[in-house]
C-alpha cells in the first residue's frame, strides 16, 4: 500500500495499524534489507493486570510455600 514519508516519520494507514494493533508510542524495530524498510511491531512487555488475568482460577501455590501464604502478619505490613 502506498504511503507517504516525511521528515522524520512514516505514517502508517489505520487500517494497518488496527490490524497489527499498533497505537501512538508502540514499539518497532525497523529492519533494512537491500532496498526494502521493514517496519515489525515489537511484543510489549504485559502489565500487572495482564498477568494477573493469566492465573489460572484453579490455580493452588505449591505445599512448600502455602504455608507462607495463608500466614498471619507477623509485623507492620500493610495488606
């Protein structure tokens, strides 16, 4: 698809960017291969509501640190 460049940027047609989810201040790495620029969309590191979204429902923490977890506080922590 044709697009234009100006100095410094390359705009990206939205369609594009809705198709590889690229939004303002996305990481790229941009790639030269003989007279071809190639623009990859980087994987974002996930945030903490991402993670915690991983965890399974029925997940269980190991017998060695169960323990651990279920425990009262022991001093001023806050929770």
């Amino acid at each position: 698809m044709p697009t234009s460049i100006n100095s410094p940027g390359l705009r990206i047609p939205c369609q594009i960017a809705e198709n590889l989810e690229v939004v303002e201040n996305s990481e790229v790495s941009l790639v030269v291969e003989g007279d071809c620029l190639i623009v990859k969309k980087e994987n974002s590191k996930p945030n903490l509501d991402e993670i915690l979204d991983s965890i399974p429902d029925n997940f269980e923490y190991p017998e060695d640190i169960a323990s651990f977890v279920d425990s009262e506080p022991v001093g001023n922590e806050l929770i």
